[in-house]
C-alpha cells in the first residue's frame, strides 16, 4: 500500500476502532489456483488474534495452507473531495479532486479450527459483539436455538484464527490541506450528509487547523 508519512495511522486505538467498527474484512490470500479474496466478518481477540469462521463448503480451507501467511483488509469510511470545497480554489485554480478514506491491512499466519469446541467460540464472538450493538438487552445467544439445529449449523463451518504479524493503517483525511480548505472540505461532506467522514477528519485534524 502506498503510504505517505502524514497519512501513515499508527495510533493503534485508532486502528482497533477502524477494525471494530469495519469488521468485514477482504481475507486474500495465493493458492495453488491463485490468488483468493472472501469477505468475511473478523473479531478481535483480548491477544489481538482475529478469529472468524467460513462455510464448509467454501473451498478457501482446503485452498489455504495452514498457517500461511493471509492478508486482511479492513475498509473504514470513504468518500469523494471536491476541489470546490477548497477557498483556496477559488483564489489560484491549483486543486484537484481526491478521495478520502481510511483502511487497514492485517497480515498473518491463518490456522483452520474444525473442532467444536473452536466453532463455537468463534461464533460466540461474532454473536456476543454484534448482538450487544444492535439488540441490546435483548441480544441473541446460541441457546436461544435448539441444541440440535445448532450443532448442526456447526458441522456446516469451518473456524480459523490469525495471528497477527504486522499491521499497516492509514488514514487520508485531508491532513495535507491548510486549515481552511481543510475546514471547507468538512463543511462540504456535513452539507451532504457524509457525516461519518467528516467526523473522521476532524478526529484527525492536522496540528495548527
């Protein structure tokens, strides 16, 4: 990834936020057919492992040596910049338009799970976080199900987990513009209704705009 220094994301809370909050991720990775790419929904372990789960049926875990390096990319939010937004524009006509977005790339060593004991904990992380944000206290646990229909959604998957080697961020956010384009390209994406990104950037507002 090409990655300019001032836009190089190294905080890492800013990064687990991104994961978070983004959490389907491209999984890619080079088989003997090539290269693979399955978009699948990760979670972040307490020792920064991602753990996920694919369908039996899904060849990715017969493609996929174990422990094979595999990269995971997150995509936070993005959005198009319009030189117009820039006060500068209007002054010298030197501006062009760019995309704004932020992204991460995870790399590392994937190892297949086909015990239950593996299944079940890796859905129970995806459950245990997704359900908490969108049903609260009325989230959706596995024994809500019935034991039998369960164990056999689980013999249908396949769990894995990632042991993260290295990790690269970035955040283009307009931290190379002056502070009053910069502040005019976050008028510009709030007057659109791209509130998301504009909150983006002002979480990463350059020093001195």
């Amino acid at each position: 990834m090409y990655l300019p220094e001032h836009f190089n994301e190294v905080d890492p809370e800013a990064v687990a936020s991104l994961i978070a909050a983004a959490p389907l991720a491209a999984l890619v990775a080079e088989t003997r057919e090539g290269l693979i790419a399955n978009h699948i929904p990760l979670i972040t372990t307490k020792d920064g492992a991602l753990v996920g789960h694919v369908a039996l049926a899904n060849d990715m875990h017969r493609l996929i040596d174990d422990g094979q390096e595999v990269l995971a990319i997150f995509r936070g939010v993005d959005g198009y910049i319009t030189p117009n937004s820039y006060p500068s524009k209007a002054e010298h006509h030197r501006a062009v338009p760019t995309w704004n977005y932020q992204v991460a790339h995870v790399y590392g060593a994937i190892h297949f799970q086909h015990d239950e004991r593996s299944k079940r904990a890796a859905l129970g992380l995806l459950t245990h976080a997704q359900e908490r944000r969108v049903s609260g206290d009325k989230a959706w646990r596995m024994s809500d199900a019935p034991a039998d229909y369960i164990a056999d959604m689980l013999a249908k998957i396949v769990a894995f987990r990632i042991v993260v080697t290295r990790t690269i961020a970035k955040s283009k956010l307009s931290q190379n513009r002056d502070a009053r384009d910069f502040d005019g390209a976050v008028a510009a994406l709030r007057e659109r209704g791209e509130s998301a990104l504009a909150d983006a950037m002002e979480a990463r507002r350059p020093k001195g705009a």
